[in-house]
C-alpha cells in the first residue's frame, strides 16, 4: 500500500540528495517510492538530515534532505510502502 507523503523541493544530482517538504511522518528504515514524469523508483531511508544533523524521524511540516540511490527530480511526488 503506497500513500503519498511529500514531495521534493530540492534535487542536489552532484551529491544525490532530495529534499523532500514531508505531510506525513518519516522515519530511517521506511521504505518510500519517488515518483516523477520520467519514472520513479523504490528505495528504503538509510540516514536522514535536518540543517545538516542526523536524525531519525521527522513529522508532517519538516523538511527533510534524504540522499537517494537514483537520479530524481524537483517537484516529484514520495509515497510512503506499507
């Protein structure tokens, strides 16, 4: 089951690092699908930042930097697998 939780606001393709404006909460270990015109692709959460701290969960309002294993794009749609 997928429910979309946030949407990218930045995309950094030298170090691989979206930027996702959460509506949901998000934890390391989550699995989350990136959705984009150009395609998506499904990966779990390994490590998450927050004004360049790690941490391990974020709310519903947080922006949060997420480093991804695909290329990706601003404005692409996350969605959270149940």
């Amino acid at each position: 089951m997928e429910k979309e939780i946030g949407k990218v606001t930045h995309y950094f393709d030298k170090a691989m690092v979206a930027v996702i404006k959460v509506s949901d909460k998000l934890k390391v270990g989550d699995t989350v699908k990136f959705a984009h015109a150009l395609g998506e692709f499904t990966q779990q959460i390994s490590s998450m930042q927050v004004d360049h701290k790690n941490i391990d969960s974020v709310k519903a309002g947080d922006e949060v930097a997420i480093k991804v294993d695909q290329a990706t794009h601003e404005s692409a749609k996350v969605f959270k697998i149940e």
